[in-house]
C-alpha cells in the first residue's frame, strides 16, 4: 500500500510538472512581441523644435529653459549672459499618445499651451513616427496703454505642426516638420496673417549618455530682415534629467516666435546661448 501512494505520489508530481511546462510554453507562443523603434530622440525638442518622442502615461515633465542675449556683444554683455530670457513650464502625459503642454516665456510675456499626440509610430511595418503638434501662444506684452484698441484676440498666435521622423539606425535619427502658423497680429512686411515653413532635424549619438542634434527651418513666406531658424545642441543624460546645451540664431523659445522671428546671422557671430533643462517624475 505505501509502495502505491508513493507511486501516485510521484506520477502526480511529474503530471503537475509537465502541464506547468506546457502552460508556459503556450504563453511563450502567445506573448506579444513590440516591434517598434524606440528612443529615436532621448529629448521632447531637437533643439528647439519638438521630437516624435511621447511622454508615458501619468508621466510629469517639468521644464526649464534660457536663452541668453547675442554672442557679438562680447565681454561687455559677458557675452548675452547678462541679458537671459526664461521659459518654465510642463509636460503631462495623459495617455502614451496624448501629452498636453503649458509654459510661460519672460520674452515678450508669452504664455502658451499645447497638445501633442501620436498618429503612427515606426515598426517592422510602418517606416515612419509621426505625431501631430499644436500650441496656441497669448502675447501679454502688448499694453492696453499702447494699443488702444487691441483685443484679447489679436494677441494670439496659432500653429499646427506635423512631426515625422524615421530612426535609422541606433546612432542616428532624423526629422522632418511642416508648419502651419497664423498671427491674428502679423510680422510688418509680410502680405497675409498665414505663413508656412519646412524644417529638419536630426540626432547623431555620440555616446552612451551624449548626442549631437541639429536644426534648420525654412521659410516660404517672412520680412527680408528675418532670417531662417538654425541651431545646434548637445544632448546630456543624467538619470532623471535630460540637459541639453545649444547655440541658435533665433532667441525665442515659443514655435511661432522661433521660427518666424529669428534676427541673428550666424555669419557675424550674432547667435544665442541657451539650455533646456527636463526633470521627469
């Protein structure tokens, strides 16, 4: 009799054994495998411009960013470090593909906010990342004292942005962003309210916690003494923060602002300092 329950005993254990076998080599057969490109850009912006890359579910981003005044004012101005203009704001990832935006610039007073999400994202059957970018800009620079007659209205500033990038390889990605923007308040010079750019961008890595990127944007439609957006930066990750340190032609840190109000030339040293500083939690 104790030969049998041992024998049972046994045959159980083996029978117990083979169908949790069994089991998990069904999930293993299940499991779903992600095949999209990931980290195509460590930053929410190029340098100016924004990435493809979403903020997670629930996710925080709170940012800080200066841009400082002209290079060419040399030792006088410390060069532009005496004359610093701030962007504070934040970043909330909703969903994986929808994050919404808020900040505020000292340059010209400006308050924007934004939404973000995704369209398409990059994998073994689709060759391309593409997300959706809008932000509307309110200027509050503009005094009531000055303008007379100004209304809430004409101090607003939209643009539509569609983000499309593509990761090449694990060191190198690149971008491509058509602009739609309106200015119910236009630059002087230009002959309607609406103007449209095409920029690129890209990121070559470096190392495993450097990257260089760079940007240029083109105009269709601006006043002869506005130029076209360049800028290079360095990308730094330590942990939580994503440091990056940029050289650009244009000092404003708003889309509409950056891309249609750049004044330096590159060629005469006339060109900003700057950072942008991201903490995740």
């Amino acid at each position: 009799m104790k030969r049998f329950f041992v024998m049972t005993a046994c045959l159980f254990g083996l029978a117990t054994a083979y169908s949790q076998d069994d089991l998990l080599s069904e999930l293993d057969s299940t499991q779903v495998v992600d095949t999209h490109a990931s980290a195509a850009f460590k930053g929410l912006q190029i340098v100016t411009l924004q990435t493809t890359k979403m903020p997670a579910a629930k996710e925080v981003y709170f940012v800080v960013s200066h841009r400082f005044g002209t290079v060419k004012d040399g030792i006088s101005e410390f060069f532009g470090l005496d004359k610093a203009t701030t962007k504070i704001g934040g970043v909330y990832g909703v969903t994986d593909w929808l994050s919404v935006s808020a900040s505020r610039h000292t340059l010209l007073k400006v308050y924007e906010v934004g939404v973000k999400y995704r369209l398409a994202r990059q994998s073994a059957d689709f060759p391309l990342e593409i997300v959706g970018y809008n932000t509307v800009d309110i200027n509050t620079f503009l005094e009531k004292e000055d303008y007379p007659k100004i209304q809430f209205g004409d101090r607003l500033t939209y643009i539509t942005q569609l983000l499309v990038s593509r990761k090449i390889s694990d060191k190198l990605s690149v971008e491509v962003i058509p602009s739609y923007i309106h200015k119910n308040l236009y630059n002087p010079g230009t002959e309607n309210d609406n103007q449209f750019s095409m920029g690129a961008g890209g990121r070559l890595k470096l190392t495993k916690r450097l990257s260089l990127n760079a940007e240029y944007v083109y105009n269709f439609d601006k006043p002869g003494f506005y130029a076209n957006p360049l800028s290079v930066g360095l990308d730094i990750e330590t942990g939580g923060h994503v440091f990056q340190l940029l050289f650009t032609n244009s000092q404003a840190m708003t889309e509409g602002g950056y891309i249609t109000n750049a004044a330096g030339d590159w060629g005469k040293s006339d060109f900003f300092f700057g950072f942008n500083l991201y903490r995740v939690f």
